[in-house]
C-alpha cells in the first residue's frame, strides 16, 4: 500500500439483476404458504361438519402454525447463520409443497389426523419463511429500496392470505352431500400442491444464497467484517437492548391481533350474517389486500424519509381506530358497511408488518434481520394464540363485541409502548457514514471534490 493512500474501501458496491426475481420467487412460496395457513379457517363450518369435529378443532388448523413457530425460531435462525438464505429457501419451498400432497390423504371425513399432519408441515415450513423478508431485502437490495424490497417480500404472504379467504368458499361450497364435499375440497387441495411443487422446482432453479457484490454499504461493512460470529452473543445482544424489546412486544401484540382478526372472522361475520360464507371470505380478502396497499406504500415512505418511529407509531394508532371502528360497526347489520371498516382496519393493521421488520433491522444492526424478525414473530405467534383462544372464549360467551375489544384494548397498550421507542437508526447512519468517508477520502485526492461536498 502507498504511505498516505486513503484505506480500502470495504467492498464494491454493485446491484444485481437478479434481485427482483429472487424476492419475487420468495413472495411466491410464502403466498402459497399463507393460503395454507388460513384455507381451513375461512370456511370453517364446512370442514368442522366434513370432519365432524368442532369448530375449536378447526381453529387449531390455524393456530397450529403460530405454535410451531415458537420453539422452531431458534433453530431455524441458527441454520440460516450456518447454512445461509438458499438452504432455508429449499427447507421452506420442500416442506410447503410436502405438506399440500399430505393434505390430499385426508379426503374422507374419518382421515382429519392426516389433515392436522398436513397442516403440520405447512406450519414447520412458515418457520422458515416468515422471518425472511427482511434479510432477503438487506442482502440483495441496495439502501434506497430495501424497505420497498421488503415490503414486496411480506407482501406474497398477504397476498396467499387474501386468496385463503376468497377462494376456498369459491372452491368448495357449502353442499350436503359428502362425497360432492371431498370431491370440491380435492380440487383445492389439488391446485394447492401443484402450484407449491412448481415453485418448489423455481427455488431449486433460481433462488441464489447471495448477489456476487454487496448492494449496500452496510452490506458491504458486514461482509467484509470478522468472520467469527456467536449467534447466542447475538441473541443475549439483542435482548439487552431496550428499544428492540419494547418493538418486540408491540408489533406481537399488533400482528397478534391480526392473526386472531383472521382465524375467527368466518365465525364473526356469520354470526351476524348466516349463510353468507362467500362475504365472509371476501371481507378477509378486504382486509389482506388494503393492507398490502398499505404496506407497499408504507414501504415507499420509508425508502425515501427514514421516518421508521414517526410511521410506526401513526400506522400503530390507525389500526386501533380501525379496530374500533370495526368493532362497533360489525353488527349493524349492513354489509357494506362491514367491508368498508374492515378494508381501513386491514390498511393499516396488515400495513405494520413491514414497517416491524424494518425498524427492527434498523435498531438492531448488524445483527442478522433473520434473528431480529424471527423474535418479532415469536412475539407475534405467542399473543396470536393467547388472543386467539381468549377471544374465541369470549365472543361463545359474551358475543362479538366483547371479543373484539379485548383487541382494542391490547392494541391501545400497543400505541403507548410505542411512543417510547427510540429511533436509533444505526443502519441508516453506517450508510450515510460510509458515503460521507467515501466523499472525504476523494477529497484527499482532489481538493475540487471537497469543496463540491461542502457546497
């Protein structure tokens, strides 16, 4: 090296073509394992009276993936440290497919136990799906689009869940007969399968573990930092830091409220409004798709402000005026009205998953967004299912309303916490900081480029 020659700089910074293709492939298995998760839920009546078990046990379909989650986190997140994003990738795409070809085995109302195994599996391959967008989007995407890349990540699975909701009532209507029954329920189970094979295949093609140069500078300092990395140092770091904690109990108690919004709204509407299962599952596609409106936009936003706390908290308080207005229209017995409160609710609750998982990446750099965004998801299933359970408890007990303000008031604990975090942005500012020593070591060459920095 030359005495007096600036340092090296941590590594070119170059963005690869193949970026939008791998993310748009991960939003295409997380769609189908999002359909998965609540395909059952959205016409429960129907496969309680096929099965003949009720519709507790239905529920438990769903909440079967929020269990999973929990003691799998760990694992899996170590996995992706050791092995990397494409051996995840092939885990996750592998078991969704598997678990959709199980699912064809239970075609006969005394074969649930194989249908629970099916489930089963779908759930162990969300483990290795849902906290993925964010570091899919730090290690492809460079800085002023890696909020939108995440946005498009976590949007394939709301997307899979608004087909849950709108095609299974389609799919498989409400006739008496039973072999009619798992003659329409083998047709959905049947285009489930294949289309999770097909991209099963697409992963195998296409997924890489990373793009040849970093896309970021941030990227770039990770890389080409020390290669010893303690992912139990990593785990202790991020749980003695306050801000990240209290974004974990926030976004748990938000995303929880979505999850159990979801599992219980076929037996919410059809309380109010019997024999209407196709508004039903069309009121639960409202809800998805404004909210992937929302988290598209919410993705944008942050790209070009920064703004994580300041969006976070208003996307954080609309929700719960959302949530309230949804409570105290639900039974007025207008549908329309139902579909107009449940797309502002869904606009701004599923609207805040992104927005999580970036502020989480954003306080916890250069922790890997896998470890952060698995723990967010922890929190999320953990009050997915207390909510879940507590509001199904309720609402057989004390009607709807009752049930749905339990959600409203964790939501309002949710806003307060909130407005306590902290905005230590630390991967903005390795960012602007490597721009900024970047500009200063040119300006050691030439004198021209100081001066056209300091203007």
């Amino acid at each position: 090296m030359v005495q007096g020659a600036p340092p090296a700089a941590p590594g070119e910074v170059r963005l690869s073509r193949r970026r939008w293709p791998v993310v748009l492939l991960f939003s295409g298995y997380s769609l189908c394992n999002g359909f998965q998760w609540i395909q059952y839920g959205s016409i429960n009546n129907i496969f309680a009276r096929f099965y003949g078990v009720d519709a507790f046990a239905v529920d438990w379909l769903s909440m079967c993936y929020m269990l999973a989650y929990i003691p799998l986190l760990f694992p899996v997140a170590w996995l992706l440290h050791r092995r990397g994003l494409r051996v995840v990738a092939l885990a996750g795409a592998a078991l969704n497919a598997l678990g959709a070809w199980v699912k064809l085995g239970s075609l006969k109302p005394n074969l649930f136990p194989v249908t629970v195994l099916g489930q089963v599996i779908c759930s162990l391959a969300q483990v290795f799906i849902l906290g993925m967008p964010s570091h899919i989007a730090s290690v492809w995407f460079g800085s002023h689009e890696v909020s939108t890349a995440c946005s498009v990540a976590v949007f394939g699975n709301q997307l899979g869940i608004a087909m849950g909701f709108l095609v299974p009532p389609v799919l498989v209507p409400n006739v008496e007969d039973v072999e009619k029954l798992a003659y329409h329920i083998s047709i959905m189970f049947f285009i489930t399968a294949g289309v999770a094979t097909a991209l099963f295949i697409l992963v195998i093609i296409v997924f890489k573990e990373k793009p040849k140069y970093p896309p970021s500078r941030a990227q770039a300092l990770i890389q080409s930092g020390p290669v010893e990395y303690s992912y139990v140092k990593s785990i202790l770091r991020l749980f003695r830091n306050t801000n990240f904690l209290l974004l974990m109990i926030t976004y748990g108690l938000n995303a929880g409220c979505f999850y159990a919004l979801s599992t219980l709204l076929s037996r919410m509407v059809m309380n109010h409004y019997p024999g209407e299962e196709v508004n039903a599952g069309r009121i639960g596609l409202t809800i998805v798709l404004s909210g992937m409106v929302g988290a598209l936009i919410a993705g944008i936003w942050l790209d070009r402000t920064k703004t994580y706390k300041q969006t976070t908290l208003a996307v954080y308080i609309m929700s719960l005026v959302g949530m309230i207005v949804f409570t105290f229209t639900l039974d007025l017995g207008h549908l329309w009205v139902v579909f107009v409160t449940a797309g502002i609710l869904g606009f701004f609750m599923t609207g805040y998953l992104p927005l999580g998982f970036e502020f989480a990446a954003e306080l916890t750099y250069p922790e890997l967004e896998g470890t952060s965004s698995g723990l967010l998801n922890v929190s999320a299933q953990i009050f997915g299912i207390a909510f879940t359970i507590g509001q199904g408890q309720i609402m057989d007990h004390f009607g709807t309303r009752a049930g749905n303000l339990l959600l409203c008031s964790f939501l309002f604990l949710g806003t307060i916490m909130t407005a306590f975090i902290k905005a230590d942005l630390r991967r903005h500012r390795a960012n602007l900081g490597n721009k900024q020593t970047e500009v200063m070591s040119e300006a050691r060459a030439d004198p021209i480029v100081l001066e056209e920095a300091k203007l």
